[in-house]
C-alpha cells in the first residue's frame, strides 16, 4: 500500500500528512533500480565463465564433476637417442692429459710482454710499424679502437669516436678496420667475434692450439712437436700457456713476422714477445693490411 493512500490520524493535519507521504514515496523510489539495470538472465553468447573442477580417473579419463569430457590419454614419452659417439679409450686419455696440464709460462725464447684489461674486446690484428717494422696489435672493442706496441707492451694509440661505417669489422666484407696512429691509411684485418684468423704456425716449428676439454673453457696450448696429439710430456714439447676460464675467447695467434703471440678474451689482452736475436723473418717483413 503506498503512503499517500493512508488514512491520516486522529489530530493530524491531511494535508501535511499527504505531503509527508509523498515525500516519503520520492524518497523510496530514488533508491529503486532502474529496469535498465535490474538483473536479467545472461544469453546463451554471454555466459560467464564457469571454473570446474577435474580429477583423474580409471584409464586416464578427465573427470568433470559437472560434465564428462572425452578422454585424454597419457602421451607415449619420446624415444631420445644418443647420436653422439662415445669417447674410445685413447680419446679419453687425451682429454685427461689436457684437463690435467696447469697453466706454465712460456718457454724459452718467449717472454711475456703484457696483461692488458680491454673491456667488450671485439677482435684483434697484426700490422707492423713503418719505421722499423715492429710488430703492432690493433685491438677492437666496443668502446673504439686501440693500438699496442708488441715489444713495449704500451698502448701508442686510442680512437674512442670511430666512423661508425668501421666501427666493428663486421662492416666491411674482409673484416678489416681502418688503422690508427703511425699506421693511418692503412686497414687491419681484425680476428675474433666476428670471425677471421690469424696465423698458427711459424717458420721454424712453433705451433698454437686451442682446446676445449671442458667446454665453455678454452685452452690455449703453445708446442714444438707439430701438435695434437702431443707425444711427450707437458713442459717440455708442449705448454699449456692460457686458460680462458673468466671471459669469452676472441682469437689467438702469431704476428705474420713470428716474433709476437697474441691471445684475446672479451675482456683483456695478452702478449708475448721472442727475446732479442730471435727472428724468422728478414726485417722488412710485416703485415700492415
């Protein structure tokens, strides 16, 4: 019944009575839910989401407590297959005398020139400077380009705001780099990430290897016996001489003169050097790109 039908009082005003009801009536109403708005049914295209729950039968069928679906069957697993070979005995026996040799100094006539930290080293290159043919090692990295003097050890040049057309060695097709300091004009060839290679081997028998008994760790092996497999004893034929066991291996190898060994990680350079009255080339020999 609504309010402004009621009969007022006894002792009350009708009039202020109907208006009381009235405004009474205003009020309930503002507070119903428009027929816009009230509930209806959800259509068959705008169901809500139902989260069921399942659980796993006899012979793998998927349950629904509320609905059976069909059944899902176990996957038979994948067969995997060892294509790779196993080592044979004389295999194991080597890679156990490369994981077994410590890191030695190089022998004689070989000193060490330099232990040079270059952070984000890219690729090194050989050239040979032109007053007096010596060697140099150009050294790339992400912060631009540098020039070291193989006998010195000193870094003679540094260019940190490089063409960015020859920026890396990957910009040109011979992986190669515009040269710096005293060899301006002239482009270096840069081994390393980016690919490339430097010399192993010398005129007079030295030989580098690198080796990698316990991947990702590289070896670098220094010898005088024509290489793997090395028949005598670690330090007397063959020198383990550096072991990339804290940053990535770039790139290692002799200067085209004989005289200089070069090895690269991401994160330094190392050098060594031929004591004076040692050389396999005539003077005027060199590389300079």
């Amino acid at each position: 019944m609504a309010l402004g039908s009621l009969s007022p009082p006894w002792g009350v005003d009708a009039g202020a009575y109907r208006s009381a009801g009235e405004g009474a009536a205003a009020g309930a109403a503002m507070w119903r839910i428009p027929a816009a708005k009230r509930y209806s049914p959800p259509s068959p295209s705008r169901r809500p989401m139902q989260v069921r729950s399942h659980s796993v039968g006899q012979a793998g069928r998927s349950v629904d407590h509320r609905a059976v679906t069909k059944s899902t069957k176990k996957a038979t697993p994948v067969e995997r297959r060892d294509f790779e070979p196993r080592l044979s005995a004389y295999q194991r026996g080597v890679r156990e005398r490369l994981l077994a040799a410590p890191v030695v100094p190089a022998p004689e006539p070989w000193q060490s020139v330099v232990f040079a930290p270059v952070g984000g080293l890219l690729g090194i290159g050989f050239a040979s400077h032109p007053e007096d043919r010596r060697d140099l090692v150009m050294v790339v990295s992400r912060d631009g380009h540098g020039l070291f003097d193989a006998v010195t050890g000193e870094r003679i040049a540094r260019d940190r705001e490089t063409d960015p057309e020859d920026e890396t060695p990957d910009c040109t097709p011979d992986l190669s780099c515009p040269g710096l300091g005293p060899i301006t004009g002239s482009r270096v060839h840069i081994a390393g990430l980016f690919g490339g290679g430097l010399h192993t081997t010398t005129a007079d028998g030295w030989c580098l290897e690198v080796v990698t008994p316990a991947w990702p760790n590289d070896r670098v092996l220094l010898s005088r016996d024509g290489g793997l497999p090395h028949s005598g004893p670690h330090g007397e034929r063959w020198w383990h001489i550096f072991h990339s066991n804290y940053s990535e291996f770039r790139a290692t190898g002799f200067s085209p003169s004989g005289q200089t060994i070069a090895v690269a990680t991401s994160s330094d350079i190392s050098l060594w050097r031929r004591r004076t009255g040692h050389r396999t080339a005539p003077a005027g020999e060199g590389y300079a790109g």
